[in-house]
C-alpha cells in the first residue's frame, strides 16, 4: 500500500529526508515530489513531516487525487525506462579504486558491487582480507540496494524492531554497518557497492565511496 503525492506538494522537500528507503523523487522543472510505488514500504513517516498534507495513503487517498495514484508510478515508469544496471567494467574499476584507497590505509578489505536486485555484479577481495569480509562485503552491499541508501545512516536503527523483521525477512543478508554506497542514476537505483575487511567501518564506508567516485566520475 504506497504513499502517493499530490499537487499539494510545495517541493520543499522534507518527506525526503525521513523516508527509510529513498524512494522519494523529483527532476529539475517537475511539479512535484513523487513516491516510487514499487519501492515504498508504507512506514507513513513521509506523511507525518509533509507540512501541506499533500501525501495519503494510496487507499485514503481523497477522490479527488486518485490520479496521482497514477502520476506517482508514471513518474517512476518513464525515469527508469532508459536505465540499465551497472556493467561488469564499471563495477570492476569502482573495486580497483576501492582496493586502492584500503591499500593505502593499510588495510586489506573484500568489496562488492551488486545490481538492483542485491544479485553480485563484480567481488574482489584484496590478498589479506579476512575469508569472511567477502560475504559481510556482499552483506552490507545487498543492505544499501535494499534500503537505497548508506549503511552508515543505519547502524543506528540496528536494534529497532523493524529492522530485525526486514532481516529475518531478507534471511539475515541485512547488515546496517558503515561501509556500503547505493549507486544511484538520475532516480533509479541500479545497485550498490559494499566493502569490509578493514579495522573500523568508517575506513570501510571511505573505501566505498573510493569506489563510487568512479561511477561519478563516468556520469557527471
Ligand atoms: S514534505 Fe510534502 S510539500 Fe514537502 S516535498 Fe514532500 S510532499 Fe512535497
Ligand atoms: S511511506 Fe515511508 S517508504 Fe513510503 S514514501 Fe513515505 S517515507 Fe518513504
């Protein structure tokens, strides 16, 4: 049951700042902000902030919105059209670099790059990383993609109820810990990188964005 917006919105942007999972949208010369209907998990925190209550439940929604129902979703559907995920070059160089930076600390750490979905794109792990930063690396990867945003804006919620049923319900592949970057395309989420192995995970969440800066650099 998404959220959906209306011309209410003033575009002033608050309900992007507390929506859990990022999936609050506008461009350059839209109207409005939008919510991604296939992506919303329905936590109305989005409603709560909204200081010109232009956001309803799509099942509360007043008659006279009910076509917003459906400028949400078109918003989405006509962004993401154009969108692919992350080619295996890309994600490739993004690990080298995040190699790069875990190398010049002095710490030897495993990074991933997942699509969309949190399947694996590209893994590789440095010669001293531990054997288990591979799968925490692809755990806190899967994490950003499902979340759609950083795992360090997470670790503080690792104790809160609905994050332990999001893990029991994604079987134990949640890690909220610093370390992994979603990689974002105009609207569209198209994967996330995650890196682990190094002594704190501030140094892991640098080595991430090591990596992202050449996925930024490539579509900047
Ligand atoms: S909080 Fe309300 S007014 Fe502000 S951007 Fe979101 S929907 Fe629009
Ligand atoms: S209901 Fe929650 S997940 Fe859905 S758009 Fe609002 S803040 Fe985001």
């Amino acid at each position: 049951m998404p959220y959906v917006i209306t011309d209410l919105c003033t575009n002033d942007g608050a309900c992007v700042e507390v929506c859990p999972v990022a999936c609050i949208h506008t461009k350059p010369g839209a109207p409005q902000f939008y919510v991604d209907p296939e992506v919303c998990i329905d936590c109305e925190q989005c409603e709560i902030v909204c200081p010109v209550d232009a956001i309803f439940k799509d099942i509360d929604i007043p008659a006279k919105y009910t076509d917003f129902i459906e400028v949400n979703a078109a918003f989405f559907r006509q962004n993401k059209a154009a969108i692919g995920s992350v080619p295996f070059d890309t994600a490739w160089a993004m690990i080298q670099s995040s190699h790069e930076y875990a190398q010049m600390v002095g710490a030897a750490v495993t990074a991933v790059v997942v699509d969309e979905a949190g399947a694996p794109i590209a893994v590789g792990k440095m010669d001293k990383a531990d054997p288990v930063s591979a799968e925490l690396a692809f755990n806190k990867a899967y994490t950003a993609a499902a979340f759609h945003v950083a795992t360090a804006t997470l670790a503080a919620q690792a104790r809160q109820p609905i994050m332990r049923s999001l893990s029991i319900a994604h079987r134990g592949k949640i890690l909220p810990m610093a370390g992994a970057l979603p990689i974002i395309n105009g609207v569209t989420i198209v994967g996330a990188i995650g890196i682990h192995g190094a002594a704190r995970p501030e140094q892991d969440a640098l080595s991430a964005r090591a990596g992202m800066s050449v996925w930024e650099n490539a579509h900047h």
